[in-house]
C-alpha cells in the first residue's frame, strides 16, 4: 500500500513498512475506501494509509 501526503493522491517517500505509528483519525473516502492520518510518536503528521494497510498494536 502507498502512502499519501494529501487527498489529491501525492505519494509520500516515507517508508512506513513495520514501523510504528499513531493513527489519530479515520476517513472514509468518497472512492469507498478507508484511510488512516498517520503521525510520529511526536505529534509530526506523517502521511495518510488505506486501513488495510495497518495493525492494531499494543
């Protein structure tokens, strides 16, 4: 799955393959999919994943 800086579909050259972060929102996108606002454990907006991309971690 890519990451995407916004809406208008930019990719985002950051690598976020097994690494954590927090996802603080959830939207649905009008193309039916869901996607999740990634950021760093400090708070820097980090790019936006489809859902089915993520795992839960505790």
């Amino acid at each position: 799955y890519k990451l995407y800086k916004n809406f208008k579909w930019k990719k985002s050259k950051t690598k976020v393959y097994k690494k954590t972060y927090v996802a603080k929102y959830r939207y649905k996108h009008e193309n039916g999919n869901k996607y999740l606002a990634l950021y760093t454990k400090s708070g820097k907006f980090v790019g936006y994943i489809n859902t089915k991309a993520a795992k839960v971690v505790k």
